[in-house]
C-alpha cells in the first residue's frame, strides 16, 4: 500500500487540480478516473457529501437524516480514492498534519475522535447543519483562493476548528436522535462485559481494553468509547473498572481467598494498582472491607 506524504502527492495521486496551499486545500472538483490501489496519507481529510436526491432510507440507520454525510480521516488510515471523491455538491477538506505544527489544534485534534471512527460511523446531517458547515467550508475557501498575508492561517484554523466544535454537537444530537441504536451498543457492552468477568478470562488475559469490545460489535472504539459516555457518564474504561472493583467487593465478602489473590483473579498484575484503585473508588483499602467496619459499608 503505498503512503502519500505530501498535499501535492495526493491531489496529483488523485487526479486533482495542484493545490493553492501546499499544507491545506479544499476540493470540489473531482476526477472522473479513481486509482484503484488503496493509500495512505499524512493529512486530516473531511469529507463533505450533500444528496439532493437523498439516501435512501432503506439504508439508513432508525433517526438517521438521509439527505447527506460527513466523514472524518485520520493520518497513516487505509482508504481508497473511492471513500473520499463526493457528488457535485460536495467537497474535502484536506489539512496536512504540519499545517497545525505550533497552533492550538496540534493538541486538541486528538480530542475530536470522529477522525478515527469507521465510515459505517459517519455524521448523518441536518439540513439547518449542512448549511452551517457549508458556510463555514465557504470562509476557508475565501482565505484559500484570495492571496495570502500573515492573517489567512490564522483565519482558516479558526473556522476549521469551529467546523469539529459544532461536529462534536451534531454527534451528540446523532447519538440522541438513534437512541436505540445507542441503547443496544450499551446493552451489548454490559453484556459482553460480564461475559468476560464470569468467564476467568481477566486472569488469564488481563483487563480489556475498548479494542476488544469494540471489535465484538464491529465498530470503532472511539466510537464505542463516546457513545457509552454519551448514554453513561462513563469511557469504556470507567466503566469496565467500575465493575471490577463491584466484583472486588463480592469475592472480598464471600470468599477466604487474599485480596492478592482476588486481584490477580481480576486482572491485575499488581497487588498495589488494585489497592489503590479500591482505595480510590470506595473510599478505604480492600483490607478494611473485610473488618466489621468496613464489611458492613
């Protein structure tokens, strides 16, 4: 699979007209001739779909608008040219990862996990949404076409990243709007996760990660990871620990066997993590769960 470093290599790759800016381009105008060969690149790439004839809802997910979707790619992800060419009233966004070298989003990016969701997992939007995000796609593009000063970075940063503000809403408002599909994919974590408790494999395999539940329902784990929190409160591994240290307190009142052996049980490498963790969520260590005082809390 080959890799496209560069602004320039990836719109020459794709067929693309040469970019304005070697760092930062906006697309709307895509070759009829798509390579066949998946790739790689080193750019952020948001991908902005707008059906006028809409999607058809035997397709969609239940509360899901049809009328256009947005998709969101992380550097180093293995696409094709296929995933990121859109109809005529669509556009990408390209941004190389330097481009936020010394900015505020170098940080931040990695807050908005929408770039390492799968496509399945796309933005659904609203039409008064379509029409926020294409105004604000419209001011980037005023900056990119017009010449250049010391202001136009600066300018453009600023609409991109109220660009991933608002997605971060309208995600939320997905995630509201296909309750039940929210409800299941917590369901089916509760379920898988006292599967694995019950099954001894927290001793022979350590505490899962989101990976592992994540892979169970076939979706992203940062996906899996933000729609738990929206339905709970709680990141997958909050609530993966919140169930150990209830299983802690079970196998602390019931049975003989030491708390060093009750943390191994439960997939802990070290007796110390697994104190303090108890220490921490119900206010006193796990020795004193076991003495009247503690036995009866």
């Amino acid at each position: 699979m080959k890799h496209l470093k560069t602004v320039s290599e990836l719109h020459r790759d794709l067929g693309w007209a040469p970019p304005e800016n070697p760092m930062f381009s906006i697309v709307s105008q895509f070759s009829d001739q798509l390579p066949e060969e998946r790739f790689s690149t080193d750019c952020y790439l948001i991908r902005f779909d707008l059906r006028d004839e809409g999607i058809p809802s035997a397709v969609l997910p239940e509360g899901t608008h049809g009328n256009g979707a947005m998709r969101f790619i992380h550097p180093g992800t293995d696409i094709s040219a296929r995933e990121i060419t859109v109809g005529s009233n669509g556009f990408v966004i390209v941004a190389h990862k330097d481009f936020f070298r010394g900015q505020r989003l170098a940080q931040s990016i990695n807050t908005y996990h929408f770039f390492q969701y799968y496509a399945s997992e796309s933005l659904f939007f609203a039409p008064c949404e379509a029409k926020l995000i294409t105004s604000l796609k419209t001011k980037m593009e005023r900056e990119y076409y017009n010449n250049t000063d010391e202001y136009s970075k600066d300018i453009i940063l600023s609409h991109y990243e109220a660009m991933l503000i608002y997605v971060k809403r309208f995600y939320k408002r997905q995630f509201r709007d296909q309750m039940a599909i929210t409800d299941s994919v917590s369901e089916r974590f509760k379920s898988h996760l006292e599967t694995y408790i019950k099954s001894g494999l927290l001793k022979r395999k350590g505490i899962p990660a989101a990976a592992h539940f994540a892979k169970q329902q076939q979706l992203s784990p940062y996906y899996l990871n933000d729609v738990l929190q929206f339905k709970t409160g709680n990141t997958v591994e909050g609530l993966v620990l919140i169930a150990l240290i209830a299983k802690a307190r079970e196998l602390l009142s019931n049975s003989p066997v030491s708390i060093e052996e009750i943390a191994y049980t439960l997939g802990f490498k070290e007796i110390k993590k697994f104190a303090l963790l108890f220490t921490k969520m119900e206010g006193y260590p796990p020795e004193m769960f076991r003495t009247p005082k503690g036995g009866s809390a």
